[in-house]
C-alpha cells in the first residue's frame, strides 16, 4: 500500500507545482501504468519535458528535502510517532510564520504530505 499511496502523493506534487528536472537514477512511475515503478537509467533521446510527460517523478526523501531548502524552509520534525492512539510518522516543516504538519504510514509518504502542503499554499498566496 505504501508505494501506491506515493504514487498519488508524487501526483500531487506534481499538480501543485513540484517540477522535475530528470537526472539518470530518478525512480518513476509510468502514467500510463502506475503500478510500474522503475529507475530512470537512460533518456531514451526524450527532453526533460517529454520525460515529465510520460513518467511521473517519485522523489526520495533526500531529494523532497532539497526542495524544502530550496524554498527555504526547515524540516523541523520528521520520526514516528508513537502513542496509545497513533502509530504513524510525522513531519513538520516550518516556513516562515507558517507550519505543516503531516501523518503518513512511512516517512516518504509523511514528508511528501507536507510538502504538498506547504506548495499548496505557496500556489494559493501567489494567485491571491
């Protein structure tokens, strides 16, 4: 369930703004296909664009942080959280005034969720 879950995570970054410059060793997803995950090991001669077009990025975990700092924010929290009534992981990014928090059954999926969180908002404010 997890990858699957991810695959509609990695959608919605894509759909809020999260843009993917193709490097050899991405892991994708065709969008004809979902469930075939694999790593990009050659371009097969398509540009960036039609690589965006026919595959969709499944970020690790290092490479939704990179994009935090890019936009400079912080990955103020990210582990399990354990109680009597939550067994998940848990991120929280703090950008300027504003944070998001995100529950996720793994920590890729935890992080993307507040990513898209975070670029959901940043989308918002720049419309307003």
């Amino acid at each position: 369930m997890t990858i699957a879950h991810f695959v509609n995570i990695a959608y919605d970054l894509e759909d809020v703004g999260l843009l993917w410059q193709p490097e050899i060793g991405d892991e994708i997803s065709t969008k004809a296909g979902e469930t075939q995950i694999s790593v990009l090991v050659d371009t097969g001669g398509l540009t960036p664009r039609e690589l965006r077009e026919a595959y969709l990025w499944l970020p690790t975990v290092e490479q939704m942080v990179l994009q935090l700092e890019a936009r400079q924010a912080i990955l103020f929290h990210a582990g399990l959280e354990v109680s009597e009534t939550n067994f998940c992981y848990k991120t929280v990014i703090q950008r300027q005034k504003n944070k998001f928090e995100a529950e996720g059954e793994s920590l890729r999926n935890s992080i993307g969720l507040a990513l898209r969180d975070m670029l959901l908002i940043s989308q918002e404010n720049h419309l307003h």
